[in-house]
C-alpha cells in the first residue's frame, strides 16, 4: 500500500473548505431562486430562473465531483496513517 504524501494529504483539507464553500453557495442560489416570488412588483428578467436553476445544479455538480474525488483516492491510496507518515518523514537524513 502507497502512504499519500504531506501535500497530497494537505490538498484534500483544502478541499473540505472549498466543499464548504460549495454548500454555503449552493443554498444561497437556492434561497435566492426560492425568494422569485417576493419580488413581484419589481422588474426581473426572465431568464433569472433559468439562470439560477442552472446555477444551482452546477453547484450540485461542483459537490459530487469533490465528493467522488474523496472516495477516489481513499479507494486507491487508502485511509491516511498518520503514525506511518510521521515515520516515513525524516528531516534529518
């Protein structure tokens, strides 16, 4: 079995924030394109729902990608070891 290196390990926790930011985004677009109907006496173009639904789904898709992403590499490289990486890491060779 191959132990991912620090980088690639680092790289998968800065993707959990960006995933983060994919939910936060996602449910803003969707609390946006549920709130269509508040807005009625104003002038809105009619391409807002269209748009937003796309939006949404792209978000969506944006979420499975990083999640198939994570279970890619835990797939093929397996869970990280910590007390195995400490280990194979020696700055003082």
């Amino acid at each position: 079995m191959e132990y991912p290196d620090p980088q690639m390990r680092n790289l998968e926790y800065v993707l959990y924030i960006i995933l983060s930011v994919y939910v936060f985004k996602a449910f803003d677009t969707l609390f946006t394109v549920l709130s269509y109907n508040d807005y009625d006496h104003h002038l809105i173009p009619e391409t807002f729902l269209p748009i937003g639904i796309t939006i949404f789904i792209l978000y969506l898709v944006l979420m499975y990608v990083t999640f198939s992403l994570f279970l890619f590499r835990k797939e093929h490289i397996g869970a990280y070891d910590f007390e195995s990486l400490n280990e194979k890491i020696d700055p003082w060779p």
